[in-house]
C-alpha cells in the first residue's frame, strides 16, 4: 500500500505569505483607524468630502475643538479653501448662498473683518456678494447694513439718495427698495406671478395679460353694478366682513373690483377727455400699474350714502377691516410712500395675519412689504 505524502510549503513562500498577512493587517488597521478618524468628524456634522479634506490637512484637532460649523463644511468642500483663512472660515456666520468661501476670501482680502462679512453675506445673493466685493472697500458699511432689510446691492443708491433727500439712513433704506428713488413708472419692476402679498404700484407692473387666479363672479346683492369679478378668496373675505358689518347696522357695497389692462386703459381715455391730461396724471393710475388688476382690491361704499367718507361704515371699516384679511390701502398719511393720494374707499385683501400686523403697527403695505416680504 502506497504511502501519502503531505505537502510541505517552502520557508521562503511561508515567509512571503507571512509578510502580505502581516501588510494585509496592518493596511486594515489603517483604514479602521482612517474611518474612525471620518467618522468622529461626521458624527459632529461635517460632510464625508469635508472630513476627508480635513484628516488631509492636519486639520482634525482644530476642527474638533470648534464643533460643528457650517461655513468651515463647506470651506473644506470648496476649492477655494485658503489654510491662512481657517479661523476667518470658523468665526463667519453660514450663509446658503452661491460663491460662499470664494466671496469671503475676496472680502478678507478686501480689508473686511469677520463681523462686516458676516453682515455683506446676509444682505444680498451670492452674485450681489461677488460683485460688491470687487469694489473698494466701503468705509462705513454698519450705517446701512445693521437694518436688516438693507441689500448690499444698493449700496450706491442709498448713498445717493440719502445725500439729495437728506433722509436718515433707514428712511433712504425704505425708499430705495420701493424704487422710490427713481421717476415714477420709470423702469418699473415686472410682476408676473399672483400672490396673496403682491406689491403692484407706480413702480411695479403687471404684464398686459396678467391675469389674477380664481376669478369669480360677484353677487348681484354685494354690489353695485352686475358682472363684477374679484379672486374668490377676496370675495369671500368681503362677504364675512360685510356680514358683521351688517349684524351692528352698517351696510356696505361694493362699488369696483377686478379691472383688466384694458379697463384700465379705457377709464384713463375716459378722464383724458373729461378732464385733460393733468388730470390723469395725478389721479389715474396708468395701466398694469393699478391694484384692481389683481382681483384683490375692492372700491367699498355705504349703501346709506354717496360720501363714503362721511359715513358711519366708513369708520366701522377703517376699525375692523383688518380682522377679514383687508387693509385700509391709501391712508392720507402715506400718501409720499405710496405715490397715490389719500383713497377713503379703497381696500386691498392680504390676508389676515399680514393685514393684522399693519394695523397694529401702523405701516403702509409699502412698508410692510420692504421689511418683511422682499427682503
């Protein structure tokens, strides 16, 4: 009977086999080690690319001693990471915004200190941030900038008006932004999409074929003439409102509501020849640039009387309209903000909440819509 041999390895591949189990063990161990170095970095919030970026840099206890920060993320995702910008990047407040580490870096370089970048960041887009910083640095940035609605973009116009009208800085601020500053119907702006908070005035306009959403037909019984049309929500609000006006003895009526472009364009032909063109000029506002258009603006009246200025619904209205959603549009006190002279009749629906916060702080929608709206 045959005897089996074992096969025996050669001492120099059992030496080969040993050296690549050894390299094997200790390529593993490094990359446990390499994880776990990732890892303690995600789990406080930073990105895998970012994490990577910063075990690459030597940069990990720093980091760690930091904490979770934004702005450091993506400066270590960026290509334009600067390692002598590294305590600027941790000390700069996030802002989701295009070009971030790209326009800090060129802020810095400008001469701008942490605060004053965090401040340019949060007032204006990433392009308006980009271009704002390749100008010469601004001297005083803060008398602008601490309001909050202040946009870095119109930074020449605020200086410019503030300089002719010799209005304080949050005044200039306001006016600007409505575009106050330039002619009226000058190179308005175009507001193309309805809204509920749309802003339509002598420096916004709507297109030709604008039309408001859920348009529909207004009761013979609200108002004062037939085929009126108004967005229903309005309508509805009005409804509510005239309904409470009516349970404590005031009667109101609506007397105009949506007009389209061409309306309007007729009723302006309509005065011209009635009362000339000076006349148009201070009362009629030209087409694409009245309220009516949206279906959100109503003329109010008493059925009581032809004065409704003079009647008791005109003082339960100018008290009690904002808790249906509508503001009292064109007070005689703000007539210089809103280009339009004082309208006792005229009501505009933007809903409750917005309309509440008008009334109790006094605003102009203008106002309202510069501070909270299009910031």
């Amino acid at each position: 009977m045959a005897t089996k041999r074992k096969l025996k390895l050669k001492s120099p591949i059992i030496g080969i086999l040993k050296v690549i189990g050894i390299l094997l063990l200790i390529v593993l161990g490094c990359f446990i080690f390499y994880r776990k170095q990732i890892n303690d970095l995600k789990k406080i919030g930073y990105s895998e690319l970012a994490s990577k970026n910063i075990l690459l840099k030597w940069k990990k206890e720093d980091v760690l001693e930091i904490g979770k920060n934004k702005t450091l993320n993506i400066a270590f995702e960026s290509e334009a990471y600067k390692e002598k910008y590294f305590d600027s990047y941790s000390k700069i407040k996030y802002k989701d915004s295009k070009y971030l580490i790209e326009n800090i870096n060129a802020l810095i370089k400008k001469g701008y200190n942490n605060e004053q970048i965090t401040m340019i960041l949060y007032h204006g887009s990433g392009e308006d941030v980009r271009k704002f910083a390749k100008r010469d640095k601004v001297r005083y940035l803060e008398e602008f900038y601490t309001t909050d609605y202040a946009k870095i973009k119109y930074y020449d116009r605020y200086v410019k008006y503030m300089d002719e009208s010799r209005e304080d800085e949050e005044t200039s601020i306001l006016l600007v932004n409505l575009d106050m500053d330039k002619e009226e119907y000058e190179d308005p702006i175009a507001v193309k999409d309805f809204s509920y908070d749309m802003l339509v005035n002598k420096h916004r306009k709507l297109e030709e074929k604008f039309q408001p959403s859920n348009l529909v037909k207004i009761n013979k019984e609200d108002a004062s003439d037939e085929g009126m049309k108004a967005n229903r929500t309005a309508y509805v609000a009005f409804k509510q409102m005239k309904k409470q006006a009516e349970s404590e003895g005031y009667h109101l009526v609506i007397n105009s509501a949506y007009r389209d472009y061409d309306d309007q364009t007729e009723i302006m032909e309509t005065y011209r020849k009635l009362y000339g063109d000076a006349y148009v000029e201070k009362y009629v506002l030209k087409p694409g640039f009245s309220e009516h258009q949206t279906g959100l603006a109503f003329d109010i009246g008493s059925t009581d009387t032809k004065v409704f200025a003079n009647s008791d619904e005109y003082t339960w209205i100018v008290d009690n309209c904002y808790k249906f959603g509508f503001i009292y549009r064109f007070k005689k006190e703000y007539e210089d903000i809103t280009g339009i002279r004082h309208e006792a009749w005229h009501y505009r629906y933007v809903g409750r909440k917005i309309a509440k916060e008008i009334y109790d702080k006094r605003l102009s929608y203008e106002e309202y819509y510069a501070m909270h709206i299009e910031k």
